[in-house]
C-alpha cells in the first residue's frame, strides 16, 4: 500500500493503485481518510515508500498539523470495519460514481479545501484516535447521529470532538457488505450536509477499528519485487536520536542505557505520548534520581506535572548457566495523585547483554508482558522497541541483544511435528517390512492326502 496526499478526482485511484497485488506485512492495517473545510492544512507531506504503514506516531503529526491551524470542531466517522479493498472493490473507477457505492465521500473529499488519504495505518494508532484527539481538544468525544446533531449548537471557538459510529456487514456476502458501505455513505452525507447548512467549519476523520480483510500471506505478480518466500519484510526506518544513559557520579562512564521507538502512557483512557520528552532532551533533570551498582540499578525517567516512570533491575548469579542474569523485575508509573506497578518477569537477559523487545506493554493486544500489580489501577503503559541494558555498559553503545521473540515459531513447529510423523510412520513400515518371513512349510498336491478320522 503507498501514503499519499491528495486531493480531487484522483482519490480513488491512489486507493485502487495501492490494492494492486503486493507483499503484505503481518501487522493489520486500516485505512484513514482526512479532510477539512478549510484549505492548506496540509501541504507538503513527506513521500513514503511503496509498502509504508503508517504508525501512531506519524499519524499525530498529520493531525497536530490540522487541530493546531484548522477548526476546532473534529468529526470522527468511526467504523468497525474497513479495508483499503472495500473502496477498491465498490467504489467508483478513476472518478467514475455511477457504479460506486460510496458517491457522497467521494464527492466530498473532491471538492473539500484539504483531503488527505492514508490507504495503510496501523490499526493500533485508529483504535487510540478517539483517546488522542480528546487530550488534544480537551473535550470528551460525544457520541451522535444525524437526530441529535441537529439539535447541537456548535460553535467556531469552542472546541468539539463528535464521534458517529458506522457498522459493517457480519454476513460473507458481498452484496451485505455493499449495501451497508452504501448506507454508511448515505449518513456521512447527511451528517456533513447538517454541518454545511449551519456553516460550521470542521475537520473530519474515517477509519476503523480493524480492517474487514486481513491477508495473511504475501501475494504474487509478475516482476514483483517484493517479499519472497522465508525472507523477512523490509522494517520501517527507526527513529535515529540516541538512548537515554545514565551516569553514576561514582563510577566512570555510563551504567544505564534505555532507547525505544515510542513510549506512552494512559491515565483514565487519556494518551500521553512521552516520546519526545524522553530522546530529545539534554541535562540531567531527566534521569535525576536514578542509580546503579553490580546487583541493582534503577533508572527514573521525570517528566512534567510530576510524572515518572522508574525501571528497577536487578542482576542474579545463577549457578545452572554459570552466569549472572539480570530482571526487569518492576516498572512504576506514578504522578502527584496516583501510582502504579506493573511486574515484568519476561523481561530478563545474561547481563553481559541487552534486553530487546518490539512490544513492552500492559496491553493485552500485545501480549501483556507488564503485568499490573496495582489493584484498581487505572494505568497503562506501552513501549515500542524497547531495549535497555543496566549492567556491563560499555560507552554509548548496547551489548548484544536477547530479544523476546522465541526461536521456534508456530510455522518451525509444524514443520518438525510433520516432520517426526512422517519418519514415526517411515520407521514402523521399514520394521513392518523387515519382519516378514516366508513359510518353512508347503502342501504338497500330488503326495497322499490327510485322513481324519470321523467318530461316532
């Protein structure tokens, strides 16, 4: 799937041009369809590769750009489900509505100001749209439909976000499918028309909570260049600022090191992304607090209003592998009005090395490797390519990596247990055969017969 920006008739045809056959990465993604009232809200977008899916973080910026210049009201259609392949299967060709099920949006983002069409975004950054653009409007989301909304005052200075919930067809059928995206189509219309008559200028959002079609194997074309069999998909480029080290005043050099991709936190369903806050600072305020030693160190990360998350680790002899290991023993989020533990014994490495993972998160969508300890708590917390190391640092730079991922994955392990059946069933034939014998004893046709005897 490609990224792109765009406005007029060529909306659709990036979409049907992103569903031609391709890799597919294993992630599930949705598409995101932006646009506004109000034109240049965004202008010049960075290109992406063909392939790109859009991540949580990204996709904040192409809305901090459109919340912090455009309107203050935010319509956020919200699907259950969607596929970039739904337009693609049902919408109209290269501008052509008569045979499309969906000729109000098209209509729409050909004629509004500023459009924008994000065909693949992670589905994680969709299913936290609602809780981002509440932190960011600072309004709770309002739940409508075209009969409420007409009884709605907006107003141009005051902040609104209004989620309409679109749902989708539980049926395989097609036909289902297309006549409730037809549907769908009708109350978007009717709902941006309410909006027009009152001249209420707005910023809209569609997307899904997950998408309607999940390929779960790469397809094949002629010259494809992409994805081949038992190679690894290209990742997307890492953020290239360097880990948070801590430096004990006591000893020489660095003794904590800590980077990640992204880093978030949610209080009462509210994201506050600490990314930047955490990789882009310089001074010693951010880790102030923190220590180390040879069997303990603790990094503390301090942010505003009183925020901090500490990491405590803990380094082990164990006399099996005749080597120390260290833990991930307990992390801690905690402000000026509540706290909370989260457990992650998963997390442990040799302490000669790092502790790698693509997912540290209490959520359960990413297997729950923090376990919270914390009764009625209503933190959460999520990192992405989390490494830290806490003991043997050498400079800048981590030891080599333990990453979480298991050697032996689901297809490796078929392939051994097909494997094991089919010399299980291979040895007890050749057994079967090897134990065969011929007969030491023949009848003879032309020798006298047996008499048995008969008795009364």
């Amino acid at each position: 799937m490609k990224m792109a920006a765009v406005t007029g008739p060529f909306l659709f045809s990036v979409l049907l041009i992103s569903a031609l056959p391709r890799s597919v990465t294993p992630s599930q993604q949705v598409p995101v369809l932006l646009w506004s009232s109000e034109s240049s809200l965004w202008k010049a977008q960075p290109s992406s590769h063909g392939g790109h899916v859009t991540t949580d973080l990204q996709l904040g910026q192409y809305l901090d750009s459109a919340l912090s210049s455009g309107p203050r009201n935010v319509l956020l259609f919200l699907q259950e489900k969607l596929s970039v392949e739904d337009f693609t299967a049902f919408g109209g060709v290269y501008g052509n509505k008569q045979d499309s099920v969906f000729p109000n949006l098209e209509s729409i983002m050909e004629s509004s100001p500023s459009s924008m069409v994000l065909p693949a975004v992670d589905w994680y950054a969709a299913n936290i749209l609602p809780t981002y653009l509440k932190e960011k409007l600072g309004v709770s989301p309002l739940h409508v439909d075209q009969s409420t909304l007409l009884e709605l005052r907006l107003n141009e200075t005051i902040p609104s976000l209004l989620v309409v919930r679109l749902p989708y067809a539980n049926s395989a059928g097609l036909m289902a499918a297309k006549d409730l995206l037809r549907a769908n189509d009708e109350v978007i219309g009717q709902v941006l028309s309410t909006l027009k008559a009152e001249g209420v200028p707005y910023t809209a959002l569609l997307t899904a909570l997950r998408p309607s079609r999940v390929n779960r194997e790469s397809d094949f074309a002629v010259g494809s260049l992409g994805r081949q069999l038992l190679a690894s998909p290209t990742p997307a480029p890492l953020p290239s600022y360097p880990p948070v080290a801590f430096r004990n005043g006591t000893q020489n050099g660095t003794c904590i090191l800590f980077w990640a991709s992204n880093i978030s936190v949610f209080m009462d369903q509210a994201l506050v992304d600490l990314t930047n806050s955490t990789f882009n600072r310089t001074g010693d305020e951010l880790t102030a607090g923190s220590t180390c030693n040879t069997t303990n160190a603790v990094l503390v990360l301090n942010y505003e209003n009183g925020l901090q998350v500490r990491f405590h680790l803990e380094s082990r002899w164990y006399r099996v592998s005749a080597r120390p290991w260290f833990s991930l023993s307990r992390v801690e989020v905690s402000n000026a009005t509540s706290n909370a533990t989260f457990l992650a014994s998963q997390v442990s490495a040799p302490s000669s090395y790092s502790f790698h993972c693509q997912y540290v998160s209490s959520l359960s969508v990413h297997d729950s490797l923090l376990i919270s300890n914390t009764t009625g708590s209503k933190w959460q917390l999520h990192i992405t390519n989390f490494q830290i190391q806490g003991f043997n640092v050498t400079g800048l730079k981590f030891s080599s990596a333990s990453d979480c991922a298991g050697f032996f994955s689901p297809g490796i392990w078929m392939g051994l247990i097909t494997t094991l059946l089919f010399v299980f069933i291979l040895t007890y034939g050749l057994h079967m055969v090897m134990n065969l014998k011929t007969m030491d004893r023949f009848d003879d046709p032309k020798g006298p017969t047996i008499a048995v005897p008969q008795t009364e």
